[in-house]
C-alpha cells in the first residue's frame, strides 16, 4: 500500500481518514487521486469544496470529507501548513480521534504510541488469552494500556506496522498459522487451545446464528476435553476442541487437514468419523454444528492444556445439549 513507510504526516492523516469506515480495496483509489491532484497540503486546502466533494464521492460518509477539507484548510491558515507534530494537537483536529491520532503520531514522527486496531486487538488477546470482550469499555481500556506497555518506544513507526501485518498475514481471524508462527511457543491462546474462540466480541456473542465444529480427538482410548470458561453460553459445561464460525462451512478431507496442521501441528492422524449436522435452539439463538472424529498417534503441544478422559469418566461431566445428543450416538462409543 503507497501509505506503507510514507512519512509525511499529511499523507498519512489522508489515507487515514478514507480508510476510516473504507475498505482497504476501496480506499486505495481514492487515495491515489487524493495525492496526486493535491500532492500538498496547500493544494487541497485552496481547493473548491464542489472539486474535493466531487472526488470524495462514492466513498460516503461525507462529514469525513468536510472535516478533511476543515482541517486543511485550518492548518494552512493557523500554522503555515505545517501539520501538528505532537499527540496532543494531532488529536484535536478535526475527525481525528485516538487510533488516527496514534497512527499520524508514530508513522509520521516516531513518538510512543501504539495503534490499536482489529488486527492488534486479534493478536494482544490471543497472544495473552485474554478472553475480555474487545468491544467492550473494559476490554477497549485493557487492550490499549496493554498494546501501549508492549510498544517497543524507541521503534514505535516499526512496530505498531510490525504488529498490524502479523494480525493480517499470520494471526489472521480465520484459521491463523499457528504452526508456523514464531511467537507459537509463548503464545497463551495457542497452549490452551483458545486460538479460535479468541478475541472476544460482545456483539458477536450475540449474533443468532452460530456455527461450532467440533474436533473430537481420541487418543488410544480416551477422549480430549476441555471446559468453557468464557461469559458465554454453556459456561463451565465441558466441550471437545471447538472452532466456532457465524456461517457455514463446506468442510472436506482436504480443508481438515489444512486445519488440524497448520492450526494445531496436527500430521499423524486418522479422520474416522464426519457427523451429520446437528441443530440446536436456544432462546436468542440457533446453534448448528458438526463433529469430526479424529484419532490421535500423539498429543500435540496445542491440546496439552485439555483433560484426557475415558469414556466411563466422561459420563460424570455435564455437557450441553447440543453435545449430548452427538454422545448418545451408539457409534461414538465404538
Ligand atoms: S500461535 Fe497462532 S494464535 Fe498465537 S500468535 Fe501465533 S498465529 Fe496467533
């Protein structure tokens, strides 16, 4: 992306401000029209409102447009067009708000202080297993004070980038890859098992419609199981290795096995069963599932933290509905 590396703070509160509410795909045009019709600050601020409106058009959200064209012309007139060189002004301008400010700040002059978006949050909760709603004020509190201690200060332009790309390219929100990823080792969420019920969202807890697919491991002739401890449904009843999506998923051999190594470290192995689908409604929700039954040669680092358990001890464990009408299965017992 041109905004990648870019250092002069006007193009950078530019590509930030499209990119607000903007996909990147989208965005990437506009910008480039942006730059090249007013490759300075002073071009855009003695610009028509109707040219800069006409070219903003499409993108939407035209207050963003107005402040831009506020801010401009406010920094020409105010401060010689030299734009704001410290946190506390950058934050002032207009539409400029925390994660805006943070990033003009560190990309543009390499002052302390770390973004904290979609991709960040994915990594800190993660990385800490933090299970705390990243939409939440608590959780939005949490992940910024964390995401500023674990700045590298004197590199704050490289890092805040650093941790970004990892979000996108490694710890991505859909089956990251974990079995290559070098912070593997520390990483809580990939020890536990969490890595896919993490980050956490309020509002997608909420959601009606939610997909869990279950990967029953068994190891010569017990079972792997772990115990929901998140505020969710079922919490505190007992679960096989879960990878929860809010659509459906076309699974086949080749998607599994994808899945289990990349994500798990899982080579050895033996797909012996792939369940029907199952359904469940609760009061707010329709749950809907699958369960792939695997036999294990070994346990792999990623389940170490789950319970391995015969079958007569997994009688003693409360399970949800949902579970139990897959355990009731006489095949399962096999
Ligand atoms: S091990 Fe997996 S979950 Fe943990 S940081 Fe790496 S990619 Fe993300």
């Amino acid at each position: 992306m041109p905004w990648k590396g870019q250092k002069d703070a006007y193009k950078i509160w530019l590509s930030e401000i499209i990119l607000q509410q903007t996909r990147v795909q989208q965005g990437l045009s506009y910008y480039n029209k942006f730059v090249h019709l007013y490759p300075q600050i002073f071009d855009l601020a003695q610009a028509p409102d109707d040219e800069v409106f006409k070219l903003w058009e499409g993108l939407g959200y035209y207050s963003r447009c107005k402040n831009l064209l506020h801010t401009a012309r406010s920094i020409v007139a105010e401060n010689g067009g030299i734009f704001p060189k410290t946190y506390d002004e950058i934050i002032k301008l207009k539409g400029v708000g925390p994660y805006t400010a943070a990033a003009i700040a560190s990309f543009a002059y390499d002052l302390p202080f770390a973004v904290v978006d979609g991709n960040v949050y994915r990594v800190l909760s993660r990385f800490f297993g933090i299970d705390l709603p990243i939409d939440s004020n608590a959780g939005k509190k949490l992940f910024f004070e964390l995401a500023n201690e674990c700045l590298d200060k004197k590199n704050a332009a490289h890092y805040n980038q650093a941790v970004m790309d990892f979000g996108a390219v490694v710890c991505k929100p859909q089956l990251p890859t974990c079995q290559a990823c070098v912070l593997r080792k520390k990483c809580l969420a990939f020890k536990k098992g969490l890595v896919n019920q993490l980050p956490v969202k309020e509002k997608q807890l909420l959601k009606s419609n939610r997909w869990f697919y279950y990967f029953v491991f068994r190891y010569e002739d017990k079972v792997l199981i772990n115990q929901r401890t998140g505020k969710d449904i079922w919490r505190q009843l007992y679960e096989f290795y879960v990878y929860e999506t809010f659509s459906e998923i076309q699974w086949n051999d080749k998607k599994v096995d994808t899945f289990l190594s990349e994500q798990l470290g899982i080579f050895n192995y033996n797909l012996t069963t792939t369940s029907s689908i199952y359904k469940q409604k609760l009061t707010h929700q329709n749950i809907s599932g699958q369960f792939f039954e695997i036999k294990l040669e070994e346990i792999p680092q990623s389940l170490a933290n789950f319970s391995i358990l015969s079958l007569p001890e997994l009688s003693g464990l409360a399970f949800p509905r949902f579970i139990n009408q897959y355990l009731e299965k006489a095949d399962f017992q096999d």
